[in-house]
C-alpha cells in the first residue's frame, strides 16, 4: 500500500464529510467510537483552533485519520486515531501516529486508544507509549427497579434555564473538576456547543440548588434520534441504532459534599431516562475514582467497556 499523509489546520467540508465516513465505518466494525465526543464535535466546523489534522489516503481514498490537540499547555498533546476497516494491518495506524509524533515534538504526547482494543494497546507500546489513564464505561439496565430516590432537606430540584444558568454551572463544573482539566475547563463556548446539538434537551438538564445557589447538577444525555419532549424509545423504532440514556455529567459543589446530593442527583436523572422508556443507561468514570465506582456499583452499574490513555514516555 502506498501510503500519503497530509496535514491541515482545519478540514473543507469535503474533507470532514470524508472522515465522518470513515469514523462511521470504523464503529459499525467495531461497535465503539474510535473519536471521542469533543473531537466529533469540533470535526462538524472543519476543527477548531490549536488542533490539527492528519489525513492518510491510498490512492486518493482516505483510510486513515488522525487529530492532534495542542490546546493544553499542562497535560500536553492528545491525540486520536482511527483506520477504515478494510485497510487495517497495513501499517496505516502506525504511520500515523509516527506522524503524530514527529508533528507534536513533545516527549508527553497522550494516545486516546477506545474501547482498549488489543491491537491499538500493542501498537502503543511498541512506539514507546505506557498506560497512563483508564475511564471505565459502566451500564444499567432501565428495566430493573432503581433504588429508591431520598431526597436530602434543604435542597430543591428544577431543570437547566438556558440563558441563566450557564455563569453559575461554569462555575460548579470548574470547582467540582478541578483535578480534570478535560472536564473543569469548559468554557461558554465549550458549554453551549453541546447545548446546540440535536440531542439536548434542559427538561434533562437537573439542577440542585440551596437557598437559591446552584450547588449540583445531572445532566443527562440520551444516544440516538433527537427525542422532543416526551418522545419515548417506541417513537423511534424505525432507527436502526440503539437509544441509550447516559448519565453524561453529575457535580456537586465541594461545599455540599457529604449530605448525599450526588446520590440524590444520579437517581432523579436515572428516574428521568427510565421516564423516556430508554432500555439502558450508561456512564464514563476514571477507573482510579475509587468512590464513584462504590456509588454506582451501589445503584445497579457494572462494567462494560474501558477507554485507555497512552502517554508517550520521555
């Protein structure tokens, strides 16, 4: 195979319908996301500033991707890769990050491998990355009874006001991840990008709030068709792929830990995907974070799948 690799700051729309197709291919092969949400997100305008590109075609079709974060400064470049199936085992994969390691000149190059596919763990460790990061995929079934939801005194519940409480939620988010630069970062921008995709929905979005100040949130998320209000999983038989709830992100303010809020929020949200009539409900957590695995573990979450992150050793 004749292998050509070009790099670009930012993707034609050509281009990134392209790469969709690949990304595509990739998943009904492998039944996971070789990118992750943020990068899929920012794919949709061409790529955002601070990333770049790496595009690998054999005769001018495009069988392999690859992006490059630079944007953090502290925890260095990440990257992600992924090869169209019918061109696997071909030294696509490697002659990409090969590139990715010669672009970024940075010994702390990070190597996002989904769904810890063997061959992708030995093609990183072959080029001189070690395990770094593990993020476990726990699920439920929707189906089976969920504890029962104890709301703690003090506290009231609603839903997300677009418009309002974005300030007071960037704030939350930034305090209660603090130790996870991916997540406490977030910016407006990175806040509403998400509030702009198909499936959002604030009636998902909860909110806990203490004497009128947010303290703690849940916000869900639910995989598959957009879903108006109300719709449920029967509405939406005709779509092929699976409608899945997720327990996206939940925070609580440091100050209010210890009253059994997170709790609290993860069974109010988990009751909301059940109300949709979704099967299952999954959710992402560091594999290190001892304490939420006890939580969920403890409301009918196992195991599922596992992402891991490469960090090239210097």
């Amino acid at each position: 195979m004749t292998l050509i690799i070009q790099t670009q700051e930012h993707l034609s729309a050509q281009a990134v319908l392209a790469v969709h197709e690949l990304v595509a291919a990739s998943t009904a092969a492998d039944a996971v996301r070789p990118l992750s949400e943020h990068v899929e997100l920012h794919l949709r305008s061409g790529g955002d500033q601070g990333s770049c590109h790496l595009l690998a075609y054999s005769d001018d079709e495009l069988v392999g991707y690859a992006h490059l974060d630079r944007t953090d400064v502290v925890q260095g470049p990440s990257a992600e890769v992924a090869v169209h199936p019918l061109s696997r085992r071909r030294g696509v994969a490697r002659a990409l990050v090969e590139a990715l390691i010669q672009i970024s000149g940075n010994s702390q190059l990070r190597l996002w491998a989904h769904g810890e596919q063997a061959a992708a763990g030995a093609l990183a460790l072959a080029l001189g990355f070690e395990r770094s990061r593990t993020l476990w995929q726990l699920r439920r079934s929707l189906y089976a009874p969920l504890p029962r939801l104890n709301w703690p005194p003090e506290y009231a519940l609603r839903t997300f006001q677009p418009g309002v409480d974005e300030p007071a939620w960037l704030e939350i988010n930034r305090l209660a991840f603090a130790d996870l630069p991916d997540q406490g970062r977030w910016n407006d921008a990175d806040l509403h990008r998400r509030m702009a995709e198909p499936w959002f929905d604030p009636s998902g979005f909860l909110i806990a709030e203490r004497h009128g100040a947010m303290v703690g949130f849940h916000w869900t998320k639910v995989h598959g068709h957009r879903h108006p209000p109300g719709a449920t999983a029967a509405d939406h038989l005709e779509h092929a792929h699976e409608l899945l709830g997720e327990v996206y992100v939940v925070a609580v303010a440091p100050s209010e830990k210890g009253h059994g809020l997170g709790r609290a929020l993860t069974i109010a949200g988990l009751n909301h995907l059940r109300d949709l009539q979704l099967p299952q409900a999954m959710l992402y957590v560091d594999a290190s974070n001892t304490t939420a695995i006890r939580l969920y573990e403890s409301l009918g979450f196992t195991r599922w799948d596992t992402d891991v992150m490469f960090r090239r050793r210097g």
